[in-house]
C-alpha cells in the first residue's frame, strides 16, 4: 500500500497549480476588477488603448485604422455626454432652491403688476407700470431659464430698501430690486425671450457660453510611405483580390517575378485580414489589463 503525501505538499499544489488552472480561472476570475461595459471608466479605458494601439502600430490596415478612429471619436463623444450630465445634475442640484424662490418672487409680481393695470388702465403711471412688468416679466424667464451649466448669480439677494422708507417693510423684495443693476445674463435672456419658447429651452441647455458644442476632431489617418493606404470601395477591393489570388495561383506572365507577390501583398484577402484583427484585439487586450492609468488618460 502507497503512503499518503504530506499535508505540506498537498497545500503547496492546491496553492500554486490549482490557482492558475485555466478552468478555475473560466469559473472564479483571474481576481483583477474590470470596468463594466457602458460605463464612463469603461469608455475612458477604451480610449486610451485605442489611442495607444495607433501611436504603436504605424503599420495598421487603412480600414482597421478608420474603424478605430470612427471609434474613438464616438467614445469622446459619449465621455463629453456623460460629463456634461453629470455637472448639469450637480448645478441644478446646488441652485435649485435660489431659483425657486426668486421664481416665486417673480411671478407675485408680475401679478401683481397686471392686476394693477388692468384695474387702472387710464392712469398715468401706465407706462411706468408696463416699464416695470417687463423687468419682473424677465426676471422670471431668467429664474426658469438660466443656463443649468452656469453659475447663477442671484436677482434678489442685494436688494434693501431705501433710509427712511417706512413703507418698504411691506413691500416686496422684488418690486424692490426692479431698479438695481441685472446679472449679464439677464440681458441675454431678455433678448431670447423675443425669439419664443424654444430659444429659451435651447439657452437652458446649452453647454457653454458661445452656444457651441465642440464636436470631437477625428485625426488624420497615418499614411505609410510604403504601400498606398487609401480605401477602397468594395467593389475594387473584392476585384482587386480577385487579381492578385489569379496571379498567386497561375501567374503572370507581363510582369517580371515576384510582381504577382508584391500585388498580392498589397491587396490583403480574408485570412491576412483576420489574423490582423486577431493581432490587435490581443494587443488591445494586453494593454487593457495594465491597470489602467498612462500618458493618455483623459479627465
């Protein structure tokens, strides 16, 4: 009868080689984190291995290269997206309760203001009185319609009523400021009110203060000083490599020797093209398991 082995080397082997077994490594995970599919680490991570993937590899098909390219133009959009979201939600989060006061203010007023002139028509502090539904009219637009992305500056909050004034006790805080200085903005809005609802919702939304939304640049494919790198349409293409594999297979005798290689070479069949992909998808994934982190990780 065998003896048994020691409790040592069954520790050593369960420690060691059943740790790095490729099936336990399919069921429990090699043990580093990855990004989740979809999110913003995911797509930042993404970025930087395709950006590095084109950095190293000059030598890339020329369709390979645009579809990365394609590709990581739409994760910096997709990045861009999500980080506006994300300061949109934390600026509508900090000025929520500034704006929704004002806004009550504002709207009293304008009321207030209305109720005063249709009553009175005729009198003549009518035209003071339009003058200063305007201004609360404004005031409320500018309280709803602010853009969410930038600081608001209050309409109401350095607004004090005059020295010897008794009755300003009762008057409103914002009849009171009808007169003092406006934010820069609120010109702004003043002046998108005239061009209707829909301007007022695009001013809300957009992202900076030119109103423009920087579209992310694609770069400029690499050209190789070797072999040309134009693409091709399909039609050429398939007719191409139809060519070059006659020439490989019979051929050809107009051209000297070796010419029927060089076509071939340049015009990649299906094979070549999958053993590239192969290539850089296992590049791609060398370069996403280095934990992250490099030269070209975005903000």
């Amino acid at each position: 009868m065998g003896s048994k082995r020691p409790l040592a080397d069954d520790a050593g082997d369960h420690d060691g080689e059943s740790s790095n077994h490729p099936k336990r490594r399919k069921f429990y995970g090699s043990g580093k984190h990855k990004a989740k599919e979809g999110t913003s680490e995911f797509a930042k991570k993404r970025v930087r291995n395709i950006q590095r993937l084109l950095q190293s590899k000059a030598d890339l098909p020329a369709n390979v290269r645009n579809d990365l390219e394609r590709e990581l133009a739409a994760l910096r959009s997709d990045v861009a997206d999500r980080a506006f979201q994300k300061k949109r939600s934390a600026m509508i989060a900090k000025y929520h309760m500034v704006r929704f006061f004002e806004r009550k203010k504002a709207s009293r007023l304008v009321k207030q203001l209305r109720r005063q002139i249709e009553s009175d028509p005729n009198s003549d502090d009518i035209a003071s009185l339009k003058q200063q539904l305007h201004v609360a009219e404004v005031d409320e637009a500018y309280t709803q319609y602010h853009p969410h992305v930038e600081p608001y500056i209050s309409l109401y909050g350095n607004a004090k009523p005059s020295d010897g004034d008794e009755s300003a006790d009762k008057t409103p805080v914002a009849k009171l400021a009808l007169k003092a200085e406006r934010p820069p903005m609120w010109a702004e809005v003043e002046t998108t009110m005239e061009e209707g609802l829909e301007a007022l919702k695009r001013l809300r939304e957009r992202r900076s203060a030119d109103d423009s939304t920087p579209a992310p640049k694609r770069p400029a494919p690499k050209m190789s000083s070797g072999a040309n790198n134009t693409p091709l349409k399909p039609q050429q293409e398939h007719k191409q490599k139809h060519e070059a594999q006659s020439k490989h297979q019979h051929g050809d005798k107009s051209n000297p020797a070796g010419a029927g290689e060089r076509g071939a070479k340049t015009a990649l069949n299906r094979r070549e093209r999958r053993r590239l992909m192969r290539e850089t998808m296992a590049a791609d994934e060398d370069a996403d398991s280095d934990g992250g982190g490099g030269f070209f990780e975005e903000a």
